[in-house]
C-alpha cells in the first residue's frame, strides 16, 4: 500500500464565479487556495485560470502569473490543464506548455460532455504528447471512458514513453458523457490497465465524488478532488473551499492507513523535471 497523492482541482472552466463565489478564479485567490491546499495535504494542483471577468482563458502571460502564484505561495506539482474549456481552438490547448508547468493534462479522447463535444482528436493527443516529451513535462493522462485507456497503448507504441518514463493515469468518471462513476466499473478498467502505467487517480464527478474516493482508496490509487468536479461537500451543503474537499480527502486516507503523500515522494513518484 502506497501513500496517497492528493491532487486539488479548484476551479474548472465550467463552473461560473457568479454562481458559485469560493471557486478560486483571481491571482490571489488561487495563491490562498494553493497554499491552503498544500497545508491540507495535497501535493499538486490541476489549475484552469480565469482572466479578469472570471471567464476561462488560456492566455499564456495570464497562465504564466498563475503558474508564479501557485509556485511563490506553495510547494506544489503544478499541472496546467490542457482541456481548458470546451470552445477552446486546439492550438490555443498545445500553448499551454509555453507557460512552463510541471505537469499538464492530457485527456485520451473525445466524448460529449454534457451538452457539448470535448475535441481531442489523435493527431492533437500525438502532437500534445510528443510536445510534453520535448519541453521535459510530465503528462497526467486524463480517461474520461473505458476505450480511451486502449488508446495509450497506441499512443506508447508510436511515440515512446512520456518524459521521466512514469506513466500517471487519472479516470474522470461520471462526466456525462463519459463512464458513471461506478465503483464496480472502476476496477473493471484497473483491470485493463495498460503494463506501462505506474500509478493511477480517480475522481467522480458530483454525487459520485464520495463512492469513487473511497473505492479508489480501497484499490490503492491516488485522488484528485476539487471545485472543479465536485460543489457539494454533503448532501444539501455547498463546498466551502477547496481545502475542504483535500482536508477531507487526508482524513480519509490516513484512516486507511495511506496518508497524503509528501510532495517530494509526489515528484519522485511522477519524474517530475527537478527545480531550477
Ligand atoms: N474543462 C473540460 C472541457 C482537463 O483539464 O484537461 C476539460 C477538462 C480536462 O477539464
Ligand atoms: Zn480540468
């Protein structure tokens, strides 16, 4: 049994400011949550940034400042999203890396997502791929459905293994859309796991949140909660922040005897490049 790697997803591109008011969405609010988080026990970040009106953007001198805020107020993996929002052109989603995170996400197929499409057609995933192999990234390989984990066989064959040699997989479940976040459909795919994956995450989205974080728990994978997938932190009680989805989250793993992984096994663990 391993100790848990605790990734915090606080904002998304789908939830809005105006809905919702503690999802993180200036510089100094991200910088707060950040450090929180870390304090919390979460030891990456999966950041979307907001521009000025709170909307998505992928604006690199904006992905950058988001990039120094997390770096200047925590320790934290910092993982740029390369989903951004689901208007986003591809090659807006391939700059991401110019703003130099640690990791990115790199989701392994298109499906609908809610009413609209989620584009990620092969030719952008092997362009994304062997961009991420190039600029030293760690990729985080986001499966959102059951085909898209054959998909990275594929992906190894053609282009090699990702930089640092670690294959890191997070299922998104119950996007609609995507696989319901059934715990019996999660260890269905761990068993169809590709050989090259050394670790793997869950997280389900809304009211699969709890059932998905204790089943991965139980089979030893590592969490990803946040505002991004989850507002509810009980049945009728909004999330408060995001440090209280990963306090939560820590709670439960040192029960089961897997608590927060530090960041530095968290690097170690994911081959992330060395600072500096
Ligand atoms: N916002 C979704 C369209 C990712 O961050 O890479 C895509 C998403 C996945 O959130
Ligand atoms: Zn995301």
């Amino acid at each position: 049994m391993t100790n848990t790697l605790i990734t915090v997803c606080a904002t998304g591109a789908e939830i809005a400011k105006d809905d919702f008011a503690p999802l993180p969405t200036t510089m100094e609010e991200l910088a707060t949550t950040a450090r929180d988080c870390q304090a919390a026990g979460a030891a990456m970040i999966h950041v979307h940034v907001r521009d000025e009106n709170h909307k998505p953007t992928l604006d690199v001198p904006r992905l950058k400042e988001a990039v120094a805020a997390v770096r200047e107020s925590s320790d934290l993996i910092v993982q740029l999203s390369t989903g951004g929002s689901v208007t986003d052109p591809l090659e807006n989603r391939l700059k991401v890396l110019d703003a130099e995170p640690d990791s990115c996400s790199l989701s392994m197929g298109t499906l609908n997502f809610g009413d609209e499409i989620f584009m990620n057609p092969w030719s952008f995933i092997t362009d994304l791929f062997q961009l991420t192999q190039e600029r030293q990234v760690v990729p985080e390989f986001e499966i959102f459905d059951f085909g898209q984990l054959y998909a990275l066989n594929r992906l190894f064959a053609e282009h090699g293994l990702p930089y640092g040699g670690r294959v890191h997989v997070d299922f998104i479940t119950n996007v609609p859309g995507g696989m319901p976040g059934d715990p019996l459909l999660l260890a269905e795919a761990l068993r169809n796991l590709p050989k090259d994956v050394t670790s793997w995450a869950a997280s389900g989205i809304g009211r699969a949140h709890l059932p998905i974080l204790l089943a991965t728990l139980a089979m030893d994978g590592h969490l990803r909660v946040g505002i991004e997938d989850n507002t509810f932190f009980a049945r009728g009680q909004k999330v408060e922040s995001n440090a209280q989805l990963v306090q939560r989250a820590a709670e439960f793993a040192t029960l089961a005897q897997r608590p927060p992984m530090s960041i530095e096994d968290a690097r170690e663990m994911l081959q992330i490049r060395p600072k500096g």
